[in-house]
C-alpha cells in the first residue's frame, strides 16, 4: 500500500483545470470572452483570489488574454507567439546551464541540415531568386554588424522556408534569435564576414543545383565552423574577465 500523503489541491488549480475542460472541450472558443469573475466564483462556488490566480495561470501560459477592466478572452492559437513567449525562459536557461546552450548548438545542427536537405530536393526556381536576394543583402551589410547578423537570420530562415511547413519557418527564427541574442559580443570576429559569405554562397550553389549531399555537407561544416568559433571566443572572453586574465580578445 502506498504511504504517499495525499496532496490538498489549491482552490485556483480546480478553476484552472475546469476553465482548461471548457476551453478543450469547444465551450469557449478562440476569441470568446470568459465569463466574469462573479460568475466564475458563483459557478465554481470559490472567492475572488482562486478565480484571479487560476486566470492569471492561464494568461501566463499564453492560453487567455487579461486586459484591465474587461473580461478575459480565449487567445487566438499563434505558434509565432507561443515561441516569443517562451524566448525569456530559453535566455535564462542560457545563462546558467552550459549543457542547455549545447544541446541547443547540436539541435541547430539536426533541424538546419533537415532543413537543407529538403530545401536542395524542393527547390524552385523562385526559391532559388529568393535565396540569393538574401545573399546580396547579406553581402551589402558588409560594414554594418548588427545589420549582417539580421541578413545572416534571414538566409537561414529562408532556406527554412522551402519546406513550405509555417512551424519550420518560425522555429528557425526562434532558434536563431536565442542564439544570436544570447551572446551578441561573440558574433563579431573581423574577416569571419567574408568565410560566412564564401558557406551561404556554397550552401545557395548545392541548393540550387538540387545537390542534396553537397548541401547537407556544406551546412554541417558551416555549422561546425561557426560552433567553434563561438567556442574560441567564449573561452577568450572567460580568460579575459577572470583574474590574471588577458586583456585583448
């Protein structure tokens, strides 16, 4: 027989759970307004602070919109949304777990050379026309560095976008601005410009020649480049703000 202790529920997790029944169950659609709060403390016979901390649970999880002095509405289910929302917690995670930050440079890795591979296979010549317009943007921002990681995202995420699938598109955004915002003084190294143009011109011409394996290794040795670039820069920035430590990078 088991002796765990049998847990008492709070109040506003009940309210939750039944405000969750109702909006799975197709009760309150997206867009609908909830009813107030005196009716949702009558109907589940609770106070006011159960039925403001289980609506407060729900806003948080991005499931309910709460604007002062109105009733709270069902969200409109948005995936772009759900990635932003969850941006601040994947910053946090960088800053005090190293193995997070790993785990998110291999994970890079397996969508990108995905990503890639079905790009070279799909690739229209629309796709293609639109590849190398983000090229020549690229190339253009040459002397403005915030500029060249903007046109660097978009690159990527453009070769994302040949899959024709919304959710690739949007994590390859998410993906890459919780890389690129996590440590922006490590992405600039003079002279690395002109390596990273010379990959995305490699990975455009294996893409449009419909080169699968090519493209697919082009992108691997990208991505192996930049992680240990990342890789010596970090440890040079570490050196440097330790005691004794240099002080160029």
């Amino acid at each position: 027989m088991s002796t765990q202790p049998i847990v008492r529920r709070k109040l506003a997790d009940e309210v939750r759970d039944r405000l969750l029944t109702m909006i799975r169950s197709g009760e309150l659609q997206p867009g609908d307004r909830l009813p107030s709060e005196r009716d949702l403390m009558a109907r589940f016979a609770v106070g006011r602070p159960a039925v403001r901390e289980a609506l407060q649970s729900l806003g948080s999880a991005g499931l309910i919109e709460i604007s002062h002095g109105e009733r709270a509405r069902i969200a409109v289910p948005d995936t772009r949304n759900m990635f932003d929302r969850i941006g601040q917690t994947m910053l946090h995670l960088l800053q005090t777990s190293p193995t997070t930050l790993e785990h998110l440079k291999e994970a890079r890795i397996l969508f990108e050379v995905g990503m890639v591979k079905t790009a070279a296979q799909n690739a229209t010549p629309a796709d293609i026309l639109n590849l190398e317009h983000a090229l020549e943007q690229q190339r253009a921002a040459l002397e403005d560095a915030p500029e060249f990681v903007k046109r660097d995202m978009a690159f990527h995420t453009a070769i994302a976008a040949m899959s024709g699938n919304s959710v690739c598109v949007i994590l390859s955004e998410a993906m890459l601005d919780w890389l690129f915002n996590f440590r922006r003084d490590l992405l600039r190294l003079p002279g690395s410009e002109f390596i990273t143009l010379a990959e995305h011109q490699r990975l455009l011409a294996a893409i449009a020649a419909h080169d699968v394996a090519e493209a697919e290794q082009a992108m691997l040795d990208h991505l192996t480049r930049a992680n240990e670039r990342y890789r010596i820069l970090e440890d040079a920035m570490n050196q440097r703000q330790s005691p004794g430590g240099e002080t160029d990078v």
